[in-house]
C-alpha cells in the first residue's frame, strides 16, 4: 500500500520514492523474487491464512511494490498485476460481465479488446454494444438499459485519438450504478486522471510507457474501493499473475517515466507540426496539436500528451505507399509502442469489423506514428526521404 510520507509530496517526486519501503539492507531497488512455493513454519501457521505471502500466484514482494507505486501515482485504492495489456483489459471485462447481461464498448477501442467482447464475451452471453466514441452524455443515457453492466471506455481511442468526455459519461454511469472502466494507456497513468474524472477502473498497458524499453510486457488494473471486489475476485479466479523480472522491469521503467514522456512529447509535437504542413497529409490525429480533432476537449483534461498518433494521407497508390513505409531509416515497422525507438504501422479503419458504430470519413491510409527518443529533426528528415520514395512511385 501507499507509503504515507510520499503522498503529500508533488507527483514528480512521488514517482521517484512511491513504494519503496520495501529496501533491505538499504538497496535501492527491490529484489526480484523468482518463486512459486513460499513455505509455512508449521501446519497451523499455514492453514491460518493470516501470512503476508502465501503463493506467488497472490503476490511476491516484488510484484506488491509495483501494484503499490502504481496504486499511489493513480491515486488508487488497489491494483492488480497481469502478464499483458490484453490479459488486463479481459479481467476487468470478466469481472463486470453477467450472462444475459449488456456492456457498452466505445468503437475506437484497441482492437484485441473489441476482439474479446465479439468473442468470449458473447459465446457467455453478454451483449457487448459499440458507442460512438464522441457520444454526449444524453445519447450515452440513452444506451443504458436495465441489465447494463459495464461502460468501457478508451481515450483518446486507439489508432483514430478520438478524445471522450470521461466526466459526463462516467456521470451517466455512476446514476445508473454501472461500473465504468477505461483503457488509459495513452496518457500512462500520468497525463490524466482518470479515477478522478470518476473512472472506477483504470488499466494500463504498461508494455507501453511504464516499462518504456520495449523489453518486457504487462498489465496494471488500478481501481477505487468500489470496484475492489469485482476485480479482486475475477483476477483471484483467473489466476492471473507476473513475474518477478517483469514486475522488477516495469518499476525501473516506472521511476524515468516522466523525463522520458516529456521528450516523447516534445518530439512528437514536432514531428506532427510538420506533419500537419506537408501536402500528402490530409490530417493529423494527435490531440494535443492545435487546431487537431478534440483538442480542446484534450486541453480540458489532460496535462501532456504521450509520443502516438495518426496521420490520414491524401489516397495515394499502394506501390507509393510501401515505398514511403519500407524506406525508412528510423521508424521501425512492428506492433506495440511506448519504447524508446520510433515506429509505424497502417491501420484500416474500412476493415470488415474494424468499427461497427461510426464510419471513419477519410479514404486515405491511416498510419499511427510513434515518435521516440531521436533527435526529432532526424525523424522529420527521414519522413521527408520517404515522401520523396512516395512520389516518385505514384
Ligand atoms: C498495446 C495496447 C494494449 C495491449 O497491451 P499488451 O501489453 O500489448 O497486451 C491495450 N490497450 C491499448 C490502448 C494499447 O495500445
């Protein structure tokens, strides 16, 4: 749990000593544990489940310091760990989800997530139903039915940045008295808070910002006093748990995580302004550029912004476009993000199923960028060769 000296501090100075009391001998760090058995000193002290650790399925010391830094910088009551951004999202789509029951999914949600609720949740009986992601409060009251049980919420949404108006859409939750979770990778936890914009769960896929290095994969789950049982119980039942060395990862990652979304942010400011200049870029998805969908709402809410976004191009042919992707030096093309590296990929917001409540507008391919740890000017020189291959292919 919180340690309590560290929670009057400013935030900056929390992520650096959240959880850290946990020191022996005065090492910096925690050990890692590698463990599954922990041994009891006789059968009655065993069979009296008053021990701190009794499996490594439920904890290790390693993996409570994590869940404790994370439960102090989301300013949450508790957290649970899991080995995968995914494994995070299904737990706390399990543990809200009722056969016969309803959840109402926003359709800019990460694709696996959409994935899980078409799949699973419906071979068990649940209604998933997909919200436009900029739904107003009125029309969100609207979807609400008795046997609601879950808003799901994203944002800004994965691959399109879609930005919600969490507060009064959560309000429409807590009046009905249903659960409202959000996927909140893009801001890591750090550039909004979603708990206090009245989230009750907040999940992180700390593959991306928290572990930062792109060496390790997890998953945090951070909820208020509220939602403690639900995800207590489903993530108990699913046995779900981490490594100690990934655990020990993502609180290494954890502790620069500022310093290192701050440059992110800067480079990818850079890199979308000059962007949103160039004449094969029909329009920039990144909310915290000017003058860029749901800015204001972005404004609003947020205090920063993460290193990922979109760029819709003008339709250019298929040859014109592998040669701008394939060219590039320092964009790396591969899944994930959140590391210190640049990298790019197509997303196809026409594919069968890619959304099913709104249609996106644009024709033109759509490729999320992320923007690394490079010298911008290098990066935005990089782009500039590619829209040099780009043309002369058309
Ligand atoms: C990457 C990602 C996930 C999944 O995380 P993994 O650790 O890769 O399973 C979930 N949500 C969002 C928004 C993501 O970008």
């Amino acid at each position: 749990m919180p340690s309590k000296g560290a929670r009057s501090k400013r935030r900056t100075t929390r992520l650096i000593h959240a959880a850290r009391q946990y020191t022996d001998y005065g090492f910096v760090n925690p050990a890692v544990y590698h463990a599954s058995t922990v041994l009891a000193p006789d059968l009655a002290t065993y069979e009296s489940g008053k021990r701190p650790y009794t499996y490594a399925v439920y904890g290790t010391p390693t993996t409570r310091a994590l869940e404790a830094a994370m439960c102090e910088l989301q300013g949450a009551h508790g957290c649970r760990l899991a080995p995968s951004g995914l494994a995070a999202i299904s737990c706390v789509l399990l543990a809200f989800s009722r056969s016969g029951g309803h959840i109402l999914i926003s359709d800019s949600v990460y694709g696996p997530t959409r994935r899980m609720a078409t799949g699973m949740l419906a071979r068990l009986g649940v209604e998933a139903e997909f919200y436009d992601p900029r739904i107003t409060a009125a029309d969100l009251a609207g979807l609400m039915r008795p046997q609601t049980t879950l808003l799901f919420l994203e944002s800004p949404g994965s691959n399109t940045f879609e930005v919600q108006d969490v507060p009064a859409l959560t309000a429409v939750a807590k009046e009905r008295g249903v659960a409202c979770a959000i996927d909140d990778t893009w801001p890591a936890g750090w550039f909004f808070d979603s708990l206090g914009a009245g989230c009750d769960v907040s999940i992180q896929a700390a593959t991306k910002y928290q572990v930062g290095h792109s060496d390790a994969l997890m998953g945090t789950v951070c909820y208020t006093r509220d939602a403690a049982s639900a995800i207590e119980t489903a993530h108990t039942e699913l046995g779900l748990c981490v490594s100690g060395d990934d655990a020990y990862l993502t609180l290494r990652g954890l502790r620069t995580m500022e310093v290192r979304l701050e440059r992110h942010q800067k480079n990818a400011l850079k890199v979308a302004s000059w962007l949103k200049e160039r004449p094969e870029v029909e329009e920039v998805f990144y909310p915290a550029l000017p003058g860029a969908p749901d800015h204001e709402l972005w404004k609003r809410d947020f205090t920063g912004a993460s290193g990922l976004f979109s760029i819709a191009l003008k339709p250019v042919p298929e040859k014109a476009l592998h040669a701008f992707t394939d060219g590039l030096e320092l964009f790396g093309i591969g899944a994930s993000w959140g590391g210190y590296e640049s990298l790019i990929l197509r997303f196809d917001p026409h594919r069968a199923g890619a959304r099913t409540a709104t249609r996106w507008p644009l024709d033109g391919p759509l490729l999320r960028l992320h923007i690394g740890l490079e010298d911008p000017d290098d990066l935005i020189a990089d782009l500039d060769a590619g829209f040099g291959r780009m043309k002369e292919a058309s």
